[in-house]
C-alpha cells in the first residue's frame, strides 16, 4: 500500500473477476477504517482500477484519523471545514 494526502494505492491479490478484487478492497478498507463492510461502497470505478470509495461513519474525523494513522500519512483535520 501507497500512500498520499490525495489517494491510497493498495495492491489486492484477488483477480478482477466476478467482483473478487471489489469485495477484497471492501474488506481492506473496512478493516483499515475500523467499520463494518456494510459502511463501505464503492461509488464509482467498480469495473476499473481506479475506484472512489466511500465510507459511511457519524464520525469522518475519528475514521479519517483511524484511517491515516493506520496508512501513516499526514492530513490536516479542522473540525468546521473537515478533512483535508
């Protein structure tokens, strides 16, 4: 996994066949952001290499901090304007 203040870049070892790589990344997100896979989705790119992925939490500062924390880069967090 890869890392910037725009994208993550994970490599999966599932093949992108009926959906395998999806749910792995699904899974990989889901685990990194402390959610359940059910707060996961991804919004757009399903049959790309480039997908946008959203995470649904009441709390997007702690799960961005969980996030970065976990991928190790940095980010500022202003509670009135979010992350950024």
């Amino acid at each position: 996994m890869q890392a910037d203040s725009q994208r993550l870049v994970i490599a999966l070892r599932s093949p992108p066949e009926k959906g395998a790589a999806n749910d792995e990344l699904i899974a990989f997100v889901a685990q990194l952001a402390g959610m359940p896979r059910s707060a996961i989705k991804i919004m757009r790119g399903t049959a790309s290499r480039h997908k946008v992925v959203w995470i649904a939490t009441p709390d997007s500062i702690t799960t961005a901090r969980r996030v970065v924390q976990a991928v190790g880069v940095s980010i500022v967090v202003d509670p009135s304007k979010g992350v950024s």
